[in-house]
C-alpha cells in the first residue's frame, strides 16, 4: 500500500518537437488512405516528423534542458537521468548518456528504461523510489522518441499512427502539499508477439534484419486496442482504489496519446468526462514513452493543470506493458 506521506514531487517540465510536420494529406501521397480515413479512426491530423540529422538524444536534450531551467535546479545537482525510449541513438551507451553530457549533469547516473509506450510512467516510478529511499534528491526523467525511423512507411496499418518528440519533468522531494501520490506499473510478456520489433537486437544479424524487413515496427492493431482499454482501465482503478480516491478527484485525465478511440473508451471506464481527458493526439500522433510528458508540460503551460488539481497519467505499450499515476499538483 502506498504511504500517505508525499516524498517527491515535480518541480519542472519541458518539451521537444521536431519541426517538421507530416499532416494526412501528405501520407495520402504515400499510401493509399486519406485524411478522413485517419482521422476518424485514430483522432490524428498530424504528426512531427524528425529530419536526418535530428536523433533521439538531441530532443531529449532539448526537452531534459528545458526541464531543468523550469525547476531552478542546476544541473550538476541532477542526481540521475532516466529516459524512456525504445529508439535510442544505438545499441549502447544509453541514451540518457548522451543527454548527460549535453546538459552538464557530471554527477548524475545516467540509464535508459525499455517499456515502449509505458516507459516514461516506469521512469517516473523508478525517480518516486529513488527520492523516496534516500538514493536521489533530483531526477531528470525523460521519454522520447523517434519512431519514424522504425516506422514502415509504406505500411498504411501503421505509418499513419506515429510521431516523434520528446517530454522530460524534474523529480525533486516533496514540500509535504504537492507531490506524486502514487505510481503503479504492471506488464504480461506473454503478448510480446503483438506489438514489438524483431529486429535490431542479437536475435537476428543486422544483414537478416534487413533482407527480411524485420527492423520495422509490427502491430496486430485490432487485438493491441482490445487489451490496451482493459489494461489502462484496470491501472487506473488500481491507483484509485488504493489512495481511496474516486474519478471526481481526478481534475484531469492525462492518457497515453494513442488513439482516440482508445482514449475514448478509457475515459467511459473509468468515469471521467471528456472535458476532464487532455487530448493532444491530433497534433503529434502516437509519440510511445514521449506522450505523457509532452501532454503534462502542455497541460501545465496552458492553464489546463493548475497548482492544487490532481492528474492521473495511465499508459500502455508493447511488451505488454502498462501503469498508471496519480500525481498532486
């Protein structure tokens, strides 16, 4: 059971997009689908698109720095750097290295998390048990991402989905009034086979990888929406329940971005009212481990979550993976 005592709190967010943006009219030259065809199944309109020269680190940087200057914390006071990703710059070091160095945080320890699109929820609880146990006094959590790399864009059932971006908060202990309630994170490896990528691992040769086609994305879409309403659904009653909270407590419902349909269907489950769902799904698509993050410095910056409301954050991705949060702001 979660303490009732508030340990850590976030104290600076921040957010990076790409430049470039692809709306479904271009994708119409792409693939044989179009505007309406996306919109209605998805909710999405356009999507940020990552040029050659931009890599994952570079908008986690971007995204981790703003972060940071938004706290007030100095960098070499950043005590670890945790980023969310399953599109780092290589195999190895992490990328959260990379953004360590950037962004002048010496001190730090430096790792990445692979939960795909949960990856920043299993961040931000790896940060929470950190501070909460006395190993870390500020922790710099990132997810992002560059899916358009492993996107196979002339795959219509996917190409249309995804976006690139990267959203980053600092962890910090909690002043006792606002602080993270609650973090829960669960995963069943049992339906990797759903939604994973076989290729770029040491499963198959890079050669393989490639005369096979197997360094692209693959989702079976109809059963991932299935077992993402329920797992999102059952995540966040978990937090729920076992703070004693109900879904009028909740101001706002941050959900992973993924489809509105599924956010749709997660906010009739769990009781809370559209006008209370913060929904930026048609201007970035399906970011994975970044759409959290962009959504709450978004949501932050725009007055849609105040000082004093508390936000749930549910996600779901491949492995399966999900989890939830409750957060006091």
């Amino acid at each position: 059971m979660p303490t009732t005592k508030l340990q850590a709190m976030i104290v600076g967010t921040g957010r990076a997009v790409p430049e470039k943006v692809v709306t479904n009219r271009d994708l119409e030259r792409l693939v044989d689908t179009s505007d309406e065809w996306i919109k209605e199944r998805t909710g999405i309109e356009r999507r940020h698109i990552a040029d050659d020269r931009t890599h994952t680190s570079d908008l986690c940087t971007e995204a981790g720095r703003r972060a940071v200057e938004d706290s007030g914390i100095s960098p070499q006071d950043i005590d670890a750097v945790i980023v969310g990703t399953v599109t780092g710059d290589v195999t190895f070091p992490a990328t959260a290295c990379y953004v360590q160095e950037r962004i002048g945080a010496h001190n730090a320890s430096a790792f990445d998390v692979s939960a795909a699109c949960t990856g920043f929820i299993y961040g931000l609880s790896v940060a929470d048990s950190l501070i909460s146990a006395g190993k870390a006094r500020n922790v710099l959590v990132i997810g992002g991402e560059t899916l358009s790399r492993i996107v196979d864009w002339s795959d219509r059932g996917t190409c249309v989905l995804f976006g690139d971006g990267s959203g980053a908060v600092v962890v910090a202990p909690s002043d006792g009034r606002r602080g993270i309630l609650d973090t829960f994170t669960r995963s069943d490896g049992r339906l990797t086979h759903l939604l994973h990528m076989p290729g770029g691992g040491s499963k198959y040769t890079a050669q393989v990888a490639i005369d096979e086609r197997l360094n692209f994305l693959r989702m079976e879409g109809r059963e991932v929406f299935k077992y993402a309403v329920n797992a999102m659904g059952d995540a966040a009653a978990t937090v729920l329940e076992r703070n004693h909270l109900t879904a009028d407590d909740i101001q706002l419902l941050i959900p992973h971005q993924a489809n509105l349909r599924i956010i749709s269907a997660l906010a009739k489950r769990v009781n809370v009212p559209m006008d209370r769902v913060y929904v930026n799904v048609q201007e970035y698509g399906n970011t994975s481990a970044a759409s959290i993050p962009i959504a709450m410095d978004e949501a932050i910056r725009t007055g849609r979550l105040k000082p004093g409301d508390r936000a749930m954050l549910v996600a779901f991705g491949g492995g399966f993976t999900w989890g939830s949060a409750i957060i006091q702001f």
